[in-house]
C-alpha cells in the first residue's frame, strides 16, 4: 500500500513465506500508476516497506528519480547543463539529498554558472524549509518547484528547462526513527 500522501492505494503484490521479511523492501512505481496523469511518465517515485499488519504490507517515501532519457533530451548543443546537488531539511525534519538540473539557453561564463547553482540551492533549501516532507514531494510531482526556480533563476540568465533529476532520503526526524 502507498503511504498516506498517495493515498493508500495498491501498488503491487509479492509472495512471500515471512512477512517480516518484506521489511525494507524497496518498490519503484510509476507516477502515472499513483496519481493517473501521464503526462509525467518520466518520473518514479521508490517506496520502502516498513509495516506489515496481516496481510498489508505499508510503505514509506524512500526517493523519487527521472528517467535520464527524457533529461538527455533536452540538452542541446549550444546551451549550457548546471546541475546543483544540495542537502536540504524539510520542516518536519527529514533529510534530503536533492538533484537538480537547469538548462540555461547558451554557453555561459562560470561565474554565472555559479550564481545560478548558489541560486538554486538558497531556493531549494528556503522551500523544502517551509514544508513537509509531503507537500515538497507534491511540489515536485505537480512540477510547482520546478516552474518557480525556473522563472526565478531567469532573472540570473534565461532557463530553458528546470526539473529535478532525484530525491534521496538520507534523515529521517528523532521522533521517528
């Protein structure tokens, strides 16, 4: 079963003669699967089994990936690739190894390279410290966080294309762990 944020709903059945065993198990699902937009059929979200009551299995947010493919794509000769890879904490405390890819519309100097990944990971760090785990996660799915560092950061030189390539979970709160 997905975690409260999808819903509960069915991901997917496995055999199994323990249970118990089933504990840390990681899933790998389609967006399209959990949310029926498939729009977003680049994006994956991992869930990591961490209860199992008679015969449900419940998971947890564990990562979320894009398919390289469809972030190959959109570099092209001519533009400049800036990927950022900050650390950032979310309001209720979990741990985030986030990253993200700008395409900016030329070749440009590194110091704006610079400016734009500091830009990036400020930006990044100020949102996901406002929110909770879930909500960044919604954020990222519905593309909210990705359109609003775009059109900041078109301010340091234009952003062709925004996105995040992947999200780790690396901490979770005391309370919970």
């Amino acid at each position: 079963m997905s975690p409260d944020i999808f819903g509960n709903n069915f991901l997917s059945e496995t055999p199994t003669t323990d249970p118990n065993s089933l504990i840390g198990r990681v899933i790998e699902v389609g967006v399209p699967n959990l949310t029926g937009d498939q729009s977003k059929y680049y994006m994956k979200v991992r869930f990591r089994v961490n209860k199992v009551d008679g015969g449900k299995v419940f998971t947890e947010f564990y990562g979320f990936r894009c398919a390289k493919e469809y972030v190959f794509r959109m570099v092209r000769k001519g533009s400049q690739r800036v990927d950022v890879y900050p650390v950032i904490d979310t309001k209720d405390g979990y741990k985030l190894h986030v990253g993200f890819i700008g395409i900016l519309n030329r070749n440009v100097e590194t110091s704006v390279k610079s400016r734009f990944r500091k830009f990036v990971s400020e930006s990044l760090k100020e949102n996901a410290g406002n929110i909770t785990l879930d909500d960044f996660v919604k954020g990222v799915i519905a593309g909210v966080i990705q359109r609003k560092i775009k059109k900041r950061g078109s301010k340091i030189y234009p952003v062709r294309f925004a996105e995040i390539l992947k999200i780790e979970l690396k901490g979770r709160p005391e309370a919970k762990a």
